[in-house]
C-alpha cells in the first residue's frame, strides 16, 4: 500500500513539475513578446524636447492690422517654421513705432497651434490693455520671443 500511495505522490509531483515548466515557458516567451512590442511603440513616441533661441527658424512671413483701437491691436499673418521641428505655444512680440522710428509701446501674445516642419501657419493675435491705451503710431514689428517645440528621433 505504501508502494502505491509512493507511486501517486511521484506521478502528481512529476506533473507538477512538467504544469510548471511550461508555464514558466509560455510567461517567458510572453513577457518577451511583450517587452519587444513596448518598445517599438515607446520608440514611435520618443521625442526631443526643445527650447526656444535665436537659431530657430521660426519667421513671420507678412503681417497687417486689421483692427486698432485706443486699448488693442489685431494683427494677422502667416508664421512659417523652416526647422525640422513642430513649434506650439509661439509667443509674439508687437512693437509700435512713430514716425522717426522711435520705439513706443509693446505687447505680445500666443500662437497656440501646433506649426509642423516646413509648414506655414496663419495666425491672429491681438494685444493691448483695458487700463492702458496704445499710443498713435506709425508701424509695427513683430518678432518671435519663445515657443515650445519638439522634435520625432528615429
């Protein structure tokens, strides 16, 4: 009876073991599968953040005020990125200047959309102040001061 009783506990123990290796075969291979699957979408959405100087290549192409008034000025234009990055939050900086080119008043606003490589973008913005009122002038500049940009490695 003890030979028998013997042979059950090593026949169930052996399959145990067998039920346990392939288990931890199948977890391996998917864990694996998984991890490789990850990182090939982690690496689509892998960018570089990049901030804002002089050497990008963000530039307002044309401008015109559209609307002027004692407390605000709106202006629009076409902004156009030559960089290879996409550029969000472009902040603009308005100028006005008389007649002898004497430096008056300035403001800035947003460009909230997101200006693709190579891309153009139109734009509206408007600045002023309800307490303030925006001196006569004769010409305006405008000029890019910041933006947000990041670029897709490969």
């Amino acid at each position: 009876m003890s030979f028998v009783f013997l042979k059950n506990v090593s026949s169930k123990l052996f399959t145990g073991f067998l039920y346990g290796i392939g288990i931890s075969i199948a977890l391996t291979i998917f864990i694996f599968s998984f991890e490789k699957g990850y990182s090939k979408l982690s690496n689509k959405k892998d960018f570089k953040y990049l901030d804002y100087d002089e050497t990008v290549e963000l530039e307002i192409v044309n401008h015109s005020v559209i609307k002027s008034n004692d407390q605000n000025i709106e202006i629009i234009g076409l902004l156009y990125n030559k960089s290879e990055a996409s550029w969000s939050g472009v902040e603009v900086e308005i100028e006005l200047f008389d007649k002898q080119n004497k430096f008056l008043y300035d403001c800035s606003d947003k460009i909230m959309n997101i200006v693709g490589p190579s891309k153009k973008e139109n734009f509206k913005i408007s600045c002023g102040s309800c307490d303030k009122a925006i001196p006569e002038y004769s010409s305006c500049r405008l000029k890019v001061i910041n933006a947000y940009g990041r670029k897709r490695l490969n």
